[in-house]
C-alpha cells in the first residue's frame, strides 16, 4: 500500500477508534479504552524502555526525543515525564488533532504531520533520543527502511535509537501463496490497491523484515548496533524484535 492508501486508512482509524487502532489490546475495540487507562500504558511502556536503555547506554541525554509514529501522543506524554522537549510524528492529521487536544506538558511537546517517505523537514543530528514502537510494521517495508534510516539521520552523536518491528509478516505466517496459472500481474495488484482504497472500513497493513537486514541497515547508515531482541510476547502471531542502537 502506497503512503498515500496508508495515510487515508489512518485517518478513518483517528475518527472511528483511535485509541484501539493505537492500542489493538483485546475487549477494547469500538472506543473501550478510557482516557486515563490508555495512556497510563504508555507510561509504564516508557519508563521500561527507558530504564533498559540507561542499563546499556548509561550516557543517554534527556533533551530532546523524537516519537515517530505517534498518533494520539500516548508514548509522546509519557517520555515528556524525562526529556526537555518532545516531538511527535505521524502521517495522520487527524491524530495529530488529538493528540493535541492530550497534551499536558505545554510547549514543551509539538506534534508535527509528516506525509513523506522521508524526515526532511527535520535537519541532521536534532534529536538524543529517536523512539517508534508498533508504528512501522504498518507499512511497506521500503518505506520502512527509509525511516529506519533517517532515524539515523536525525539521531546526535552519540544519540539513541530504539525502534520495534516485526521480522516477519502476516502473509508469510499464513503460509506461500497457493500455486496459479495466473501470475501477480499489474492488473490484479490494480485491482488490490483499489479495493483497499475505496474500501468503507480502513485496513491495518502489517509487514516485517529480517532482522538480519534491519541490523545491516543500522550500521550502513553510520549507527552502532548496541542489541537486538525479541519484543514480541509469547503466544503473539508475529515474531518481533526490538533494535537498540547509538549514532556513531
């Protein structure tokens, strides 16, 4: 799905449930999540994160972060608790009204509408800590790997890095595609991509990478990978890994 599919999907989710869309913990479908409750959880996230990565990178800075994928702000609040200034990335406008409407740390948090495949608007090294957790299973992988990238990109010397993505996706969990005299021509994949867009009910991409190219990728972009490791909990359909990892 292309950004632009990803990004009309996003803002159908900011308007019927955000929360949940956010936040896909089961029983809470259809606005079950109270305010307090929701981003309570991405406190208690935030501060596990946290205290990890001062347990390996005992140097990390608390200036400012950056929270890329942020969609209603639950993680954004939660590491203002620690950082001088926050700022909060998403493709979705109509999160961004939301999260706004969340903030309770004034200025000192900003939420900002990135539709590109890339963080240009943001200038080199801004950022000592550049976070994104079940963000970037959302899309394709290219685009992915270009944030993954930029992440680098944005981080200080001597900035952290912490991202969570799957290494494998939903379609290669249910096994090959099935064998067909019909190839995937440019006709079916028209077919799929207009399906998804005018579909009345939005649909929630998941997709993975090998950790091996994640890990490739990191240092090519001029980071030090400090540790890879499972996040995913057991009994969960994905397997997924958490990067750790500090610019160079």
């Amino acid at each position: 799905m292309r950004l632009r599919s990803t990004k009309r999907h996003w803002e159908k989710f900011a308007r019927s449930d955000p929360f949940w869309a956010v936040l896909t913990t089961e029983g809470k479908r259809g606005n079950q999540w109270q305010v307090d409750e929701f981003f309570s959880t991405g406190v208690a996230t935030v501060d596990a994160e946290l205290a990890g990565v001062r347990a390996e990178i005992p140097s990390l800075r608390f200036g400012r972060a950056l929270d890329f994928g942020c969609g209603v702000g639950r993680l954004t609040q939660a590491l203002a608790r620690h950082f001088s200034t926050v700022v909060g990335v998403d493709i979705a406008e109509e999160m961004l009204v939301r999260a706004r409407s969340y903030n309770r740390h004034g200025d000192r948090v900003s939420y900002v509408l990135n539709t590109r495949d890339d963080l240009s608007q943001f200038p080199d090294q801004q950022f000592d800590f550049v976070y994104s957790l079940i963000t970037l299973q959302h899309m394709e992988p290219v685009y992915a790997c270009r944030y993954i990238a930029e992440f680098v990109r944005l981080a200080a010397p001597g900035g952290v890095i912490l991202f969570q993505i799957p290494a494998v996706g939903v379609r290669a969990i249910r096994g090959r595609r099935p064998f067909t005299l019909w190839p995937d021509t440019l006709l079916k994949r028209l077919y799929r991509d207009l399906r998804q867009k005018f579909a009345v009910d939005p649909v929630m991409e998941m997709h993975g990478i090998p950790r091996q190219e994640i890990e490739s990728l990191l240092v090519s972009s001029g980071a030090e990978l400090v540790r890879s490791y499972r996040y995913d909990a057991a009994g969960e359909q994905l397997e997924s890994w958490g990067y750790l990892a500090r610019k160079l």
